[in-house]
C-alpha cells in the first residue's frame, strides 16, 4: 500500500511488518475525520504475508487525538453518529479484528482518542517521556468511545480516575494501570520496538493469529467454552505445521 489515500498516513509493507505512521508532527498528530478512515482500512488490509503490526507516529507525540477542525455540522443525533462516532468504532473494530499483533510506540503525549489507540494495541512500548491523558470531560463531553476501546484492558476504578480525575499521567503510572506494555528510555525505544518486531516475525503466522484469536475471544466465553477454543486452535496449528 502506497500514501495515495492520505498524506498523513504513511503505510510501508517490509520484511513481513506492516509499519502504519500518523505523520502529521506539525500538528502534534492530531487525527482528522479522513486520517481516522485511512487507518482503520489500513488496519483492515493487512496483508496475508504480514506478521506483526507497528503503529507510530512521527515527532514529538504519538497522538493528541482527534482534530476537532471538520466536525460535521448537525444537531441530528443520528446523523452525527453516522459522520463521526462510527469511523472511530470502526477503527477500533479493525485494530481488534486484524489478524496479527499490532505494536505499538508511542513518545511524548497521547491524548484522547490517542491513548485509546495505544490501549488498544496489543502491544505497547512506551518511552520514559510518554504522557496520557483523557480530557474530553472539560468540555463535558464523556470519553465513552476511548473507554470502550480501553475498558478490557485497564481496571474500572483506574479508567474511571483517568476520566473524571483528567489527569495526565506518565508512562510509569500508564504501566500500572495497564495502558502499556513496556516502558524505555526514550534513546531505546526504536531498537526495543525492533527487537520485539524480530520476535513476532521468527514465529510462525497460524500461532500469531491463534494467539490474537484466543485473547479477542477467550475473555467474553465461559469456562468451558475458553478451554474448547484453547484446544481447536492448538489443534488448528498443530496440523498447519
């Protein structure tokens, strides 16, 4: 895939990673309505001969979330959801559907729909200068789609204090809570990424994907029925090897 789509967004397919870039550093990598698209079919489009995922973006902050500039003019709330509630859902849907892990780097600040978006990754590596932030409630305006995207992997009563409390906090703090995965100082982080990326690439897909699977799944099921997925995946892998 080329950057026809958006100027934004840069995607780039190497040596089995899909590298998906917000590359707006002017503007703190504030996501427009049409960038928020680009991504999600990014996500959607991985390619069959990827394995992993690396989500990033350039300058000094990953994401300060949406850009407000381009909201679409309407007090229809059906109309409203349709042009600006269900790109975001719908890029949600295609990070939790793709196939592969996604990693994610994240420097600097993320705020808004930008710390959802490295909440929702399945891997986080963060620098030791990354700051997160959920502020929607100053304009009163409740976060509920980042926390739809964040609430699986960071505890109620954490997620709550973010949202009411907007408070930013580091990236030691976001490890805590469970909005990262890792944490490095700042001159490590592309040699870190990298090094987890070669991780991901030596395995085989069938068990990447089966590990995606599991973890996307396994959680809304019962007992029994998280053990019988357990076992059909293994056994899936098993016979492709």
């Amino acid at each position: 895939m080329n950057n026809a789509e958006h100027p934004s967004v840069r995607i780039t397919d190497v040596d089995q990673v899909r590298t998906i870039t917000i590359d707006r550093a002017e503007k703190s990598n504030l996501l427009t309505l049409e960038m928020i698209a680009v991504l999600a079919r990014a996500f959607a489009g991985t390619p069959e001969t990827a394995k992993a995922i690396h989500f990033t973006g350039t300058g000094a902050d990953f994401c300060k979330g949406r850009d407000p500039q381009g909201n679409p003019v309407t007090t229809n709330a059906l109309e409203l959801r349709a042009a600006l509630v269900e790109p975001i859902l719908t890029l949600y849907d295609a990070m939790a559907a793709c196939p592969v892990p996604i990693v994610c780097s994240a420097r600097g600040l993320s705020n808004g729909l930008g710390a959802a978006l490295v909440t929702a990754s399945d891997i986080s590596i963060a620098s030791t200068n990354a700051r997160f932030r959920l502020s929607e409630m100053e304009k009163n305006l409740p976060p509920t789609l980042a926390m739809s995207a964040m609430m699986r992997r960071v505890p109620q009563k954490a997620l709550t204090f973010l949202v009411l409390g907007m408070d930013e906090i580091d990236a030691a703090t976001a490890l805590s809570m469970g909005l990262v995965s890792s944490v490095v100082e700042d001159e490590r982080l592309e040699a870190e990424v990298a090094r987890y990326l070669a991780t991901l690439v030596a395995r085989s897909r069938p068990a990447l994907v089966a590990v995606k699977d599991y973890l996307r799944v396994a959680p809304e099921l019962g007992p029994r029925s998280a053990r019988d997925l357990a076992a059909n995946l293994l056994a899936a892998v098993l016979t492709s090897q």
